[in-house]
C-alpha cells in the first residue's frame, strides 16, 4: 500500500508515481508461509521538482518561421522511481517583410525632395567641392561620384552629377533617427540597392555603385526611414547616368562642324585656286 502524502503517490502495475514534488511513504507487507514468517516494511520517497530538457527543430516556411520545441524530462523523481512525459510547445516567428519601394516624386537631375509624414517639401541645392547638397525638411543629403582612385567626379558646367554605369558614387544623410534603418532605391527601373543602419550620431554613410543593367538617362535615388519624431520620411534626388540626350546632340555637333568646315575649306580653296590661274594677264 502507499500513502499518497504531498507527492500525490500511485503505485500502477509495480510503478511508483508521483504528480507533484513531495514526499510519500510506501509500506510493503509479505504473508507469511511454512517457512518464512510475515513481513511488513516501511519506506519513504522524495520526489523533487521538475527538470526540464528542451529539445528544438525549425521548420522554414517562405515569409514564416515556424520553431516547435519538445519538453520531455524527468517531471518527478525519487530514489528509487523516476517518471517522463512529453509537453509539445509551439511558437511561431513571422519573418522581417521585404522592403516595399516607395513612390516617386520624380524630381529633375541636381533637384532634391523630402517627404515627411505624407508632406513633400523641395530641397534647396548647393554645389560644395563637386558635390551636392540638399537641405529640406530637417535632413542633409550630400551626393557625389567617386573615382576608383577615390577622387570626386568633378561636376558638370551645369552644375550636375553625371555618372557611368559601374561607377561608384556616395549618398550620406543626416536627419533619420539613430539606431533605425533605411532603404536605399534606385529608379527608374526599381533596384533595391542597400539596407543600412543609421549610426548613434543620426548619420547614414553609404557607398553605392551605378548597375551596369540600367539604361542612360535620368535617374532618381530614393532614401526611406523615419525621421528623428519617428514620422515616416523619405528623400529623392535626381542623377544623370551616361550621356544625356541634350548633350549628346550638342557633342555631336561640336564635332560635325569642324569636319564640315575642314571639308568645305577641301573643296572650295583649290577650285578658287584653279580659276585664279585660268584668269588672262
């Protein structure tokens, strides 16, 4: 027989059971026979609490990790019994979105915009060292083309960046909030180009480089975070990549026109030439 006492004791098909931490006190009587007399014995068992050894498997599903632990460990144990049980916990982990790219402002080449909370202010654009900087909105965007060797791209006659494909160029900011992240986008076809921190100081540093797979012409970088009050924000600034059309025709142009002088100067000497010596004395 048991006394179930404070570990709540069983005794099942010769096993000893416990529901709970505690003591309890078996006593164990033997009938007597022929030969041997009866016999009652006494003893007592501690069970102490529960330990627990968890076990984990991950499963990956697109978009959601799912994480199922297995609980399974001695619940009760004594010093002379030990019993385990099995307790599946489930805990479901929803995996970061991917970027969502943001709408255009569509601002022209040297031309900067920042949008806050839903409001687009223009930035107003100073050229610094072959750089250029915007100002708008509390936020300072300083864009510039960089050499392999390191040296800035010098600006145009007209005061713009025009980069190559493959070229480098770097895009720093100061007004996100510290510690938060911001995505960094080019158009006009929709490139996610980087997912930086902004450090301590609220300053973003980043050195990106111009995809070859995108076409010549006007393009738009596009920072998105939060500003300082943790407002949704967002900053624009437009940049040339390659030649643009304009000054495609004017470079051509510049070229025709010596070659058309060069050609007709051919022509026309050595017929004015000839008619001098045909003339009579």
């Amino acid at each position: 027989m048991t006394s179930p006492g404070g570990a709540g004791c069983t005794i099942t098909n010769g096993v000893l059971t416990a529901t709970t931490a505690g003591k309890c006190v078996v006593t164990i009587t033997r009938a007597g026979d022929d030969t041997y007399a009866a016999q009652t014995t006494t003893s007592e068992f501690t069970f102490g609490e529960a330990v627990i050894a968890p076990s984990m498997t991950t499963t990956t599903v697109p978009g959601v990790v799912v994480t199922t632990t297995t609980v399974a460990r001695v619940v009760a144990k004594g010093s002379a019994v030990s019993t385990t049980t099995t307790v599946p916990v489930t805990t479901t982990t929803v995996a970061s979105p991917k970027p969502v790219a943001p709408t255009l402002v569509n601002t022209e080449s040297a031309v900067g915009a920042a949008t806050i909370a839903g409001k687009t202010a223009r930035a107003k654009t100073t050229r610094v060292n072959n750089q250029l900087v915007f100002t708008a909105g509390g936020f300072t965007v300083t864009l510039a083309g960089v050499n392999p060797d390191g040296s800035i791209i010098p600006l145009t006659q007209d005061g713009l960046l025009e980069v190559r494909r493959g070229d480098m160029f770097r895009l720093d900011a100061q007004g996100f909030a510290p510690g938060s992240e911001v995505d960094i986008w080019m158009f006009s076809r929709t490139i996610h180009l980087a997912h930086v921190e902004v450090g301590e100081n609220g300053l973003v540093r980043s050195t990106l480089k111009v995809p070859k797979s995108v076409d010549n012409g006007l393009h738009h970088l596009v920072m998105v975070g939060v500003d300082r009050a943790k407002a949704d924000a967002k900053f624009e600034v437009g940049m040339n990549v390659g030649v643009p059309q304009k000054q495609w025709w004017y470079s051509r142009v510049l070229i025709v026109i010596p070659i058309t002088l060069a050609a007709f100067a051919g022509l026309w000497l050595p017929t004015t030439a000839r008619r001098r010596r045909r003339r009579p004395t």
